[in-house]
C-alpha cells in the first residue's frame, strides 16, 4: 500500500516533500503558515497586519467585570449642570424681587454659611452614590455634632470640633467594614448607624442652648468657597475614566451580591468613613449659625435633603456617574429656594418637603443619566461580543455546521474508487 504517495507527504519550504514520519526542515512550519508563525509580523512593513487599538484593548479588560466597555458621556451632565446655572438665577432674580436685601450683608453671609453645610452633607452624599453604597445616616450625624456643638462649644471650636469629627469617623469605619466585609448594601449599613445615632439624639428631649461665641458668618465666604472648591476638584477627578471606575467598582454588574474585589472594598469603605466627618463637619456649622436653641431632630430631612441635592446635580443613584459643577449648582439652588419659599411665606414647604422634592426630581436625572451617559459601546443592551476574522463572534457564535455553505458533490472525487485500493502493491 503506497503510504508515500504525495498526498500524505507535507511540502516543505524549499519544495521538497518532507515525510510524516520523517525529520521536519529547519524552517518548517514555513512563515505565513499555520502554526507560531502565524501569530508573529516578521516584516515590520507588512501593511496587510493592522495592529488592535489600545482603546479597544482598554475596553476588553474593562468589560464584563468592571462595567460597560468605553468611556462614559458627560454631554448630558454639560447641559443638565448649565440648566442648573439658569435655575439659580431665575430663582435668584425671584428672591431679589422679594426682597431687594436678601443677597447682601448678612443675609447673604447666612446663606453662605447654609450653603457650606448643605455643600458638606450634599458631598458626602455624593461620594457614598458615585461608590455605590449611600450613606443614610448623613443626617443624624449632623444633628449629633449639632447638639454636641452646642452643649460643649464653650470649651473651643476646635476641640469640640475635633471630638465631633473622630467619633463620626469612627462610626464611619465601622459602617463601611460591616458593608465591606459581609457585602452588604451601603444602605441597609447605614440605616443601622442612623439608628444607633438616634440613641445619642434621643437622650436630649429638649432643645439646647448653643455655648460659645464662634460665629461662621464672619468667614462665610471662605468657608462656601472652600466648599465649592473641594466639589469641583473632586468632579473633576471623577471625570477620569480609571478613577471614575475604580470609585464605582462596587456598583454592581452582575449578580448584586457577588463580592467585586479587594479594590473595591477599600474604596467603598473609605469612602463611607469620609463622609461621616463630612456630615459632622456640617452639624458643627448649622449649630453655630444657628440664632436659637438646636432642637433633637431625627435628622431624616438632612438625609433627603442631602442626597437630593446630589442627585439633582446629576450623581447616579446606580454609582460611577457624575458631573462636575452639578453638586455646587444643586445646593445653591436648594438653599436659594428655602429662602425664596421663606420669603414668600410657604410655610409648608419644610426642610423634608425640600428634600422630598429634591430626590424624587434627581430620581428623574439619574434615568436620564444612565440613558445618555453610558458609553456608545454600551448604549444598546446586546451582549459583549468579539468580532472573529469569519464574521462571528465568541459571545453569540452564529456560525454552526448546519450554517456552512452546501458543498457541490457532482464533481467531488471519491477517494474509494481511485486505482490507489486497485494498485499491485498492495
């Protein structure tokens, strides 16, 4: 039986049959093949390769595990965030109509002031919604530092702020490594730490003096300044696809409850810890601007009113998303409609009422977001998918072997009738 015939030999590079069995040439597999040589550009010229962008590799590490693939779209937040420029000074042109003092001398500093408390709490809230796990006990927190404020003021501003800011830390960490550790929602966490603050509250049943003689009204605009300064940088850092990942790595991409990595946790933690001196930060303030007595509130309405201001800036109530100047304009915004609704006497639109109104219109911004905000890679819900060199693809392969192309069989040889089976030297 003819075994060396030609068809069961490989061609070698120089022409000459090499056998199966045999030793191979030197440059055989030959380059252009199939083998190693197939994945290596020997000619660096070679204009039929065309290398893989880095930006579509950047887009494979990042997708399924950490989000959608591409970066995200901030038109949306450019022309949400200059709508909000427009509301404030429609608002504010109202207030000024109603009275011509309201945005001068101290009534101006007041506002300030206000507007530096609401920035601190609207910040923390912010932080917590880009980290996927929002803090709720924000509020409670505040009104916490607030009565602590008011009972030890007397002792100097910055050691009471100073014991007000540690035990909010404190209380942070513990939050966040509950969160963190059994991964749980930052909501449900923090629902436990508001309620345990409650306790701290609800030992003061009657509303307290506030000690000491600090006023922040005299450093008004420093301290909404600073405020602001602070908000902007840290949107402008969030524009930054890998930080904005790496902030939101705890949103979820999958299953809620699969844990998202060691990076993740860190993130999600500190971010936690944060916001609880943020919150202190703010108490200290409202106490010491206060002109009467801090009453022991629950603290819910700062928490609303907290985290609509940073949902209506345009933060993702998801996670990862957010503007830039949206937090600052939001809180602008609320501060200058309290004060316009005061003006008006609308008695009835309360501090909650605010809030209340404030999230569910920043519920409204953040489906707008996640609809024109998403990468143009993500913007339909297709799977991820990988275009092979056949025009299939390894996420949804639609190509199968009932799929190939009907093969002609007229002219087809049989390999069973050649003279080969028939030869003599069988």
């Amino acid at each position: 039986m003819g075994y060396d015939e030609s068809i069961y030999r490989r061609r070698a590079g120089d022409g000459t049959d090499a056998g199966i069995s045999g030793d191979y040439p030197d440059d055989y597999p030959p380059p252009g093949d199939f083998g190693i040589g197939d994945l290596r550009a020997s000619d660096p010229t070679d204009t039929g390769r065309q290398a893989v962008p880095a930006a579509v590799l950047d887009d494979v590490f990042d997708d399924p595990a950490h989000g959608e693939p591409g970066r995200d779209r901030l038109a949306f937040h450019i022309v949400w965030e200059v709508l909000l420029l427009l509301a404030v000074g429609g608002v504010g042109f109202l207030l000024i109509r109603e009275d011509s003092g309201a945005l001068r001398g101290n009534a101006l500093e007041q506002l300030l002031v206000a507007g530096a408390a609401l920035g601190l709490l609207a910040m923390g809230a912010g932080l917590t919604l880009r980290a996927g796990a929002v803090n709720l006990a924000l509020g409670p927190v505040a009104v916490a530092a607030a009565l602590h404020f008011a009972e030890q003021g007397d002792r100097g501003l910055v050691p009471t702020l100073a014991q007000a800011t540690v035990a909010a830390l404190v209380l942070g960490l513990v939050t966040g490594l509950l969160v963190v550790a059994f991964h749980v929602p930052g909501w449900a966490a923090s629902l436990a730490a508001a309620a345990g603050t409650l306790v701290f509250i609800e030992r003061r049943p009657a509303p307290v003096n506030v000690q000491g003689g600090y006023d922040p009204t005299d450093h008004a605009l420093y301290l909404f300044v600073g405020v602001a300064v602070i908000a902007v940088l840290g949107g402008l850092l969030g524009t930054v696809k890998s930080v904005r990942r790496s902030v939101g790595r705890f949103r979820p991409v999958a299953d809620p409850a699969r844990r998202r990595g060691s990076v993740a946790a860190v993130l999600t933690a500190g971010s936690i810890a944060i916001s609880m001196p943020l919150a202190a930060g703010a108490g200290v303030l409202l106490a010491a601007a206060s002109e009467g007595p801090v009453a022991p509130t629950s603290g819910l309405e700062w928490t609303a009113l907290a985290v609509g201001a940073a949902l209506l800036g345009g933060t993702s109530a998801y996670g990862r998303r957010g503007g830039i100047f949206g937090t600052v304009l939001a809180v602008a915004l609320l501060v200058v409609g309290q004060r316009y609704f005061a003006e008006r006497g609308w008695e009835e639109v309360t501090t909650a009422a605010l809030g209340a109104g404030a999230v569910v219109v920043g519920l409204i911004v953040t489906r707008l977001v996640e609809t024109f905000g998403r990468p143009k890679s993500a913007g339909d819900d297709t799977p991820w998918q990988t275009t092979t060199p056949r025009g299939s693809t390894l996420g949804d392969r639609t190509d199968s072997w009932s799929s190939l192309p009907a093969q002609p069989t007229e002219n087809r040889a049989v390999a069973w009738d050649t003279d080969r089976w028939t030869n003599d030297e069988r």
